[in-house]
C-alpha cells in the first residue's frame, strides 16, 4: 500500500471518528434534558383515560409537525419536482426516502396503508379524544392558511403553538444541519416505558378501546428505535461532516427541541391539572 493510499485511510478514520465523538457529545449534552422529559411529572398525571385523551389532543400537533420536519428534509435532499433531477446527495436521499416510506405509509394493520399521523388520529377517535383542534388546524392549512395563521386560531392552546411555532422556525430557516437535528433529537423516544405500561393498562380498563394507540406506538417508537433512529444519526453525520460550526447549529437546534417540548409538557400537564376532578370517573 502507498504511502498516500495510507494517508487517505487514516484521514478517512479521522473523520469518521470525528463524526461520531461530536454526535455522542451531542447526546451527552442532552441527557439532562431528555432525563427531565423521561421523568416528567405528567406521566403520573395520566392515570385515568380522560387525562389520556387530554394528552392525546395536545401531543397529536408534535405528531404532526413530526412528519413536516420529514418532508422538509425531503425536499431539500430529494427532487421532489418536475423535471426530475439526480440528487445532490444520494446517501441522504436513500436514507430520507426510507424514513418517508414507513412514516407516510406504513402498515395500518388493517390490511391497508397509511401515515403516522393517520394512525395517531384514527386512536385518537377510537378511545374518544377531541380530534376537532387538529381537525380544525389541518382545515385551515387546506385552505391556503400559513402555519401561523392556522396556529393563531383561539382554539390551538399556547403551549401547542409555541411547540409548533418553533419547529416551523427551524424549518423556515431552511438551514440543513438544523432541520435534521431537530428531527433526528425531537423524535417519539422522548415518550418513556412508564407510558406504555400505562396506555396497557388504561385498554384493560377501557375495554380495548387504546388498542389502535397500542398499535401506533408499536410501530412508530418501534421503528424509530431499531431503524430511523439510526438513519437519523447517519443522516446528520453525513451532512456535518467535520465542519464545526455544523455540529454547533446541530447541537444548539437539539438543545432547543428538548427546551420546547418540555414548554409543552409542562403545558399539558398544567391542563390536566386543571381539567380533573375527584368526582369523575377514570373512564369517562
């Protein structure tokens, strides 16, 4: 082997290892913010199904704004227009157009197809929560609204709206590295065991009704652990590549997604809070 043919592959390692040192030093920088989510008080708060739906009203906005952080990065890494194009960067294409196939069209378990989100509401509107806040803002959205109008409506409570409103920051800012941290940090990991032990038992006591839930968080948190989560982080090391003032943007974006959606946290929490009362029942 040539003396440069051995240069190349050391500086090759070194940037591979480079790659990898700032991604885990983002995740350390992180897991503060992520152990204050994992133990948020409001999963105690969540013991009873009309909490839940509570719950559900509010988080379906992050599940949505979820799947526009994912588009976004579509667009930019992917030729989604006519006449067609050879994309820029074909390992982000691949890994983006993989993430999408799942996320916007998955296996609905009922023989048929359809996104995330769609599962979500479907659950949503089987165990009875309010669909009519997301319903009316996706309304609004259909007809030509921007993101902020839409989320300017009286019913879209504040907490959402900050929530929302900083996600379409990071987007409108158009800046990769950012897009792709706040989706590769933001993701629905950030919803702990705990939770699912208490939407299992919360379907014993409703009477199967959490089961298209049951179902959503299989097959969303599942695949976001074992597959997209990995894309993610390939993605957003491939796009950072040893330039500093990346990783720098990727992890002040991180930081403020975890910051956000502890803001939203704390605001559900607050509402369920408030909207209980010792002499309702537990499944009403």
């Amino acid at each position: 082997m040539s003396d440069r043919t051995t240069n190349c592959s050391k500086n090759h390692l070194k940037k591979e290892n480079t790659t990898v040192d700032r991604l885990q030093h983002i995740q350390e920088r992180l897991g503060p913010f992520k152990s204050a989510l994992l133990n948020h008080p409001i999963y105690q708060e969540i013991d009873r199904l009309d909490s839940l739906r509570l719950f559900l009203a509010h988080h379906v906005f992050a599940v949505w704004d979820f799947m526009s952080l994912l588009k976004a990065l579509q667009r930019r890494l992917c030729c989604t227009e006519v006449p067609w194009l050879p994309a820029a960067d074909p390992l982000g294409c691949r890994l983006v157009n993989e993430i999408v196939l799942a996320e916007e069209s998955d296996d609905d378990g009922r023989g048929g197809f359809a996104s995330h989100f769609e599962l979500y509401r479907r659950a949503m509107a089987r165990c009875g929560a309010n669909t009519a806040l997301i319903d009316g803002f996706l309304d609004e959205l259909r007809q030509c609204k921007s993101v902020s109008t839409a989320l300017a409506s009286p019913g879209v409570p504040e907490c959402t709206r900050q929530f929302v409103g900083l996600t379409f920051d990071i987007i409108d800012c158009k800046d990769i590295c950012s897009i792709a941290s706040a989706f590769t940090f933001g993701r629905e990991d950030l919803l702990p065991a705990v939770f699912q032990r208490i939407v299992d038992e919360l379907n014993v006591k409703a009477g199967g009704r959490l089961e298209d839930f049951m179902y959503y968080l299989n097959r969303h948190i599942g695949l976001d652990g074992v597959q997209h989560g990995p894309m993610a982080h390939r993605l957003l090391r491939s796009l950072c590549g040893s330039d500093e003032s990346r990783w720098q943007v990727a992890e002040q974006t991180a930081v403020s997604c975890l910051v956000a959606r502890r803001g939203l946290w704390d605001g559900i929490y607050d509402v369920i809070r408030r909207e209980k009362s010792p002499h309702r029942s537990p499944l009403t």
